[in-house]
C-alpha cells in the first residue's frame, strides 16, 4: 500500500426493508495524486455519495454510526476484525482494484491469513430483516471443502431421512435396514452421492458434488444394495 495516505470510513448509511440501516463504506485520501473522496458503497438517505455530502455527514455523525480505519495494516486489520464477513469481502476487494491495497483476513476453517481477494464469503446469517449477511470467510481451498464437524452433522441429517425413505420404499426389509446405525447410513448417503455426481451443499458453503436429496439417491438402488453399501 505504498504510497496511499488516508482513511476507510464505515458508517450508517440509508436502510433497507426490515433493517433501521446498514454499514455504508468511503474512501477518503489525503495525499498524492489520488487524493479525493472515493464512495465504495452508498446506500438510502444518510449515504454520500459526494464529498460535500460526507462532510454534512460526518459534522453531524454520532460517535456509533461512524468508524474510522487509516489505510495502513493495522487500520485494515482492525476493520476486519469488527466488521461482518461479506463487508469485508466487498471493501477488500474494492481496495484492492482501486489502489491495489490489499486487505488480509484469517480463514475461518484452516486458520491461515490469506488477501480477501481470493477469499469467499459463506456462512449465512440473518439480520433481523430480509437481507441476509455472510458471517464466516474461507479461503478458496476450504470453502470448497467440508470440516469434519460439518460433514458429520450433514451425515447424521442424511442417516435420517434415510431410516424414513428406506422403510418407505423397502417395506419388506425395514427390520434388516433398521438394524443399520446412523453412522452407517450416512456413509452409504454419502457413497450413493459422490456416485451420483452430487454435491453436499452445507451452511451456506457448497463443497465439490450436486446437491441432491435422498430420493434421488436412493432412486435406482435396491435395498440390498443398501446393506451391501453399508458392510
Ligand atoms: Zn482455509
């Protein structure tokens, strides 16, 4: 970030449906030939969308609706840490192509620091209105790739609506079947999945295969297959 002198500004702009208002992100830079108020993202009657307007704005701004962060990387880590995940992305990227700055953040999954702009946001989280927000960042190997401790909570899911599907499609082998554990019947999910071509999509996370339900899975498999699967 050679060179670039000034501020990110994060402060509460217009509102959308179901929400008071949401995070509103400048550029301000005081030096050099890029000196100049630079709107990243403006939205609804309190965003500036010019200079004259930010100054309004900030003459005015009570302490809460208005975070500062200089364009150094201790302001920009700061900034990653409070602010939420797909804000990140978005501001960290909008450095990145307008003054090549980049921004670092910590994978949520291996724990390793990687620049934003090759990470993806996941995680999906509500805030209290329509919109919906990412909580986590990933680095791309691991957005593409399931934790154990999800895969094991999609598993025990699957195993469920197996035990459901499998009595109802194989009435005549529900006792052998019922005799199966969840831990042998997500295996078998996840064995008739990767056959398929699908792909587990978890948490708002979409790893390598198609997504597919039960019922597809289980259409052109007998229940001996089932039980041969699972041994
Ligand atoms: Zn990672």
């Amino acid at each position: 970030m050679d060179g670039i002198k000034g501020e990110l500004l994060q402060y509460k702009g217009g509102g959308y449906s179901g929400c008071i208002w949401e995070w509103n992100y400048s550029a301000v830079v005081t030096e050099g030939e890029c000196a100049g108020y630079y709107v990243i993202y403006a939205s609804g009657r309190y965003g500036c969308t010019t200079a004259e307007q930010w100054e309004v704005f900030e003459q005015n701004a009570r302490e809460r609706d208005l975070y500062r962060y200089t364009l150094t990387e201790a302001g920009l880590a700061s900034f990653v840490e409070e602010s939420n995940a797909g804000h990140v992305k978005g501001v960290g990227d909008w450095l990145y192509n307008e003054f090549g700055i980049e921004v670092m953040a910590t994978c949520e999954d291996c724990g390793r620091e990687f620049p934003t702009t090759d990470m993806l946001a996941g995680g999906l989280e509500g805030c209290g209105g329509i919109a919906v927000q990412f909580s986590e960042l990933f680095c791309e190997n691991c957005y593409l790739t399931p934790n154990e401790g999800q895969l094991d909570e999609a598993r025990w899911d699957a195993a469920q609506d197996m035990r459901k599907s499998l009595a109802a499609r194989f009435p005549e082998a529900v006792d052998e079947l019922d005799e199966l554990e969840d831990e042998q019947l997500g295996d078998v999910f996840e064995q008739l999945l990767r056959r398929a071509g699908g792909y587990w999509e978890i948490e708002g996370k979409r790893y390598t295969y198609p997504s597919m339900d039960v019922v597809t899975v289980l259409r052109d498999v007998t229940a001996a297959d089932v039980l041969h699967m699972a041994r």
